[in-house]
C-alpha cells in the first residue's frame, strides 16, 4: 500500500505502523523454506532498511494502534500516543484461530503466523520427535511435509471430512491425503480433538473424540485465521467476518481504505458474492487498488485471484477461485503426481488447481484474466494441448 | 561487490549493488527498482519478476533452460525475447558485476 502510494505519485506523508517489531516482511516462506531452516530471515524481508527512509515512508514498528478517531483524524496507541491522519488505510491482516479446549495453554501447543512463530516452531520442531498437527489446510500440511522432511514422525489430524476442504474438489483432497500418506505422514480425518495432555506444563498427547490417543512432543495447530476487524469497529466502520470493502477497497467511510486478509469485499469472479481471500495476490492487489482510490484514481479491483502451496516436491498452483463449481475436468493421473483440476460452473470457467503442472496454470490463469473459457471436449486427454482449448470471448 | 544494472521501464538506469547468494529479483525487489513485482517472492508461481538480459549477457547469465522456468516465463505477460529471464531463477555471482538486464513495462 505505502510502496504504490508513492509510485502513483503521492508527495505527502506516509507512516506506515505495525505491531510486530520486525519490518514488513514475506509470510508464505514462514511454512515452507524458512520453516526447514532453507531461508534466512533476511531473506525475509521485503525491503532493505535503507529503502524506507529513502521513499519517506515512515515505519513505525512494534506500535499497536488500539482506537481510532475518525472524527479528529488520530490513531491512538496502545501506549497512549497519537498519530493525525486525513486519510486511513486498515491492513491488519488476521490473527490465527486458537484451540479453546483444555490443554490448549500447554507449552509447545504452537500456532504459525508471525517471525516469531516460525522461529518458536523450527527450534521446537527440532527438539521434538512426534508431531501432531492439527489441521489439514494449507499450514498444516506444509507444515508436516517440513517436519517429515527433517525426519520428525508426523500425525496430521483434521475434523472435517477431508483436506482442504475450504479451497479444492474432492479429487484434489484425495490427492493429497494419499501424496502425505505415501511419504509417510500418518492422517486421520473427520477426527476433532477434546482435550490436549500434558505432564509439568508441556505437551504430552492429543486426545480425540474417536477414543484415539496421540502421544505428542509438539502440538503445531493450523485451524484458520479470523481477520483482525477491531479497529473497525471501533471506528464504526461496517465490519461482517471482515471489514466490508467494495470494489475500489473503500469501507464505509470514504477516509479508509482497507486491504488484505481483513477484508471482505465482491468477488472479482462473482460479483454477487461476498468473499475474503488469504492470499498474498489479493494482498498486492486489493492494496494497489487501494492506493489508486487514496490517490483519487480509482480503479476496480479485476485481477484473477491466484493461489501457491508448495509442500514437498509437490508444487500447487491455483488460478481463479473454484467456489460454486458444479463440474471438476482432470487433466492428467493424480497418482502421477502430475496432474490439473480444472473447474466450471455449467460452460463458465472458474479455475483449475495445478499440481507440478505449471504450464497449465499459466494457461489458465490468463484464459481467466481474458474472461475466456476453455472447450471441455478433449480437456481431459493431454495428446490435446490445453491452449488448444482455449475458447475467447 | 557486484553491482547489477537495471534499465527499469521508464529507461532509468539502477546501479544497485549485489551481493552473491542472492538472485538478480531479490537485490531489485529490495532496493525497490521500479517493475520487478515477484509477487509470490521467488517461488516460480508469478512470472512477474521477468527481465530481459542484455544480449552480451546472455552467456555469462545463461538463457532460461529449466523447465518449470520455461513453463512459467510463458506465462509472462510481456514478449518473450532471447534473453527473457525470471529474475528469482538467476543466482548472483561475482562474474556478473556490470550485468544489464531491462525491466519489461509489463509485469502483472
């Protein structure tokens, strides 16, 4: 937001204020590299320290705002000082969904979101010997696929029916549940947890409705992220499982903008429907298009949502978003660990998830960014190249 | 130290200094050189850290071999040209000091 602010030409002031004392940096390789100790944490970073000062954009680290004014313009911090503003931009991201049972509080019951966690759970990870992970989305099985990677026995447990629920078509659940399974991640599905065990304040053993018992060294819980919508509030702003933005990024009031994993805002494929998007793609671009309406350029937000998770040598690619799919093409054997998913609703294209077939989803991908869709005819038969398929507007 | 040349899509010229162990993206991206996004910072699932090596650098830096490189540098949005390079794929090292590379208008 602050580095397209300045590239659109804003001469003003730009102060940019985070809780964490680290300066901005890049999540995804929180749970992938960085988390197998293959990344430094300056590789982290987004900028080198110089850059910020040189563009003026003022960081303010470490600095918790706690309310806003938005009739006296004035971010008040948690220590009692005060920033003025004319104009507001809300990217508070998302905090993770914490584990309420008992047991929860136990030493080494650990979550990732920040520096920080990924830091606690490498030097956990490698002073452990059975992990559990609760959670089968995105972090949770990157997250075991880096454990096993470092020899760690690894239970994965999730209360749903299947993995990824959320985001992919059963075919692709299934996917990877045999994918983990064959490297040796044991998984258990539609299995909740009741309460976690523990012996001197530390984290002996999960225990599961089924009756199931899973002795545990190291708990890592990966059960979602809830937007961080206070501030919001307290400003008065609509606020609905995410501050409420539209197309431009504006909330309710036309001094703030917002973007990132704490909004919700019209889908760029379907308009009609309301979505939140955690990825770092909608980061980037909900804050550009923000940027443009601070900068009275407004422009509607229209790039095609993509989507990566990289776990093993099993590279995912998402191109679009598949929710309200009613038909799933497979392009490609998933037992080959090759293989694209590519869904519809009735002749519309909406996505396809590509596994370590990264050419299809760079044909997807600007298929979508066209508005084009693909024939269906010979879509699952790979002697018929996919951008033969592609059918224009 | 080695020093990079970026040729951003203005036609400014960015000397920025490099050290090896990064890639070509990295040191762009963090001194803030104007059009190399990396939106997914380095992991092959963007294209938009596409740059176009000089042609005297071709050699020295090497042409896209890799086949997830290829198969993402088609997914670039800008004209591919013989020195097209995604910028995350190209590691820093001394025998590069003075590499040019041009920053293509379109990235995203």
């Amino acid at each position: 937001m602050a580095v397209s602010l300045r590239e659109l030409g804003h001469a003003g002031p730009i102060t940019l204020v985070g809780a964490e004392a680290h300066a901005p940096y890049q999540r995804p390789p929180l749970s992938k590299a960085y988390l197998k100790r293959e990344a430094t944490s300056e590789s982290l970073s987004l900028r080198e320290e110089t850059f910020w000062p040189k563009q003026q954009i003022e960081l303010r680290l470490g600095v918790r705002v706690h309310e806003v004014d938005l009739g006296r313009g004035r971010a008040r911090t948690a220590l009692g000082g005060e920033l003025a503003f004319d104009r507001l931009a809300l990217t508070t991201g998302a905090r993770v969904r914490r584990l309420t049972l008992p047991g929860a509080e136990l030493d080494n019951v650990l979550y990732l979101r920040s520096l920080d966690d990924a830091d606690h759970l490498a030097a956990a990870l490698s002073a452990a010997e059975r992990i559990v992970v609760v959670g089968g989305g995105f972090i949770g099985l990157e997250a075991a696929a880096a454990a096993r990677s470092k020899g760690k026995q690894v239970t994965l447990v999730e209360a749903l029916p299947r993995l990824i629920m959320r985001a992919v078509a059963p075919v692709v659940s299934e996917f990877y549940l045999q994918a983990h399974r064959r490297r040796g991640t044991r998984i258990m599905l539609s299995e909740a947890v009741t309460h976690l065990e523990g012996r001197e304040g530390r984290v002996t053993g999960v225990q599961l409705a089924s009756g199931a018992f899973l002795h545990a060294d190291l708990v890592l819980v990966g059960i979602g992220i809830v937007p961080r919508t206070e501030l919001a509030e307290s400003a008065g702003l609509e606020v609905r499982d995410g501050i409420v933005v539209d197309r431009c990024a504006r909330t309710s009031d036309p001094r703030v903008v917002a973007a990132g994993d704490c909004t919700v805002f019209p889908s760029p494929m379907a308009p009609h429907d309301m979505v939140r998007l955690e990825s770092v793609q909608n980061a980037v671009d909900q804050a550009k298009v923000a940027a443009a309406t601070l900068m009275d350029q407004p422009s509607e937000y229209a790039a095609t949502p993509w989507f990566w998770s990289d776990q093993d040598d099993l590279k995912l690619q998402i191109a679009g978003l598949s929710n309200g799919f009613d038909d799933v093409v497979l392009r490609g054997e998933p037992l080959e660990e090759r293989f694209t998913a590519v869904y519809f609703q009735g002749d519309r294209l909406l996505a396809a998830d590509c596994v370590n077939r990264a050419a299809d989803y760079v044909t997807i991908r600007r298929a979508l960014s066209q508005g084009a869709t693909v024939r269906r005819d010979g879509l699952d038969d790979l002697s018929v190249p996919l951008k033969s398929l592609v059918v224009m507007p | 130290m080695t020093t990079i040349v970026y040729i951003d899509p203005d036609g400014l010229r960015h000397d920025v200094p490099a050290e090896a162990g990064s890639t070509v993206m990295a040191v762009a991206v963090k001194s803030g050189v104007p059009g190399i996004v990396a939106e997914c910072g380095g992991s092959l699932s963007c294209a938009s850290c596409h740059v176009y090596v000089e042609p005297e650098w071709i050699d020295v830096v090497g042409a896209a071999a890799d086949e997830l490189e290829l198969e993402m540098l088609d997914g670039a949005l800008a004209e591919l040209e013989p020195g097209s390079r995604l910028s995350c794929q190209v590691p820093v090292t001394e025998e590069m000091d003075g590499l040019v590379v041009r920053v293509p208008a379109d990235q995203i």
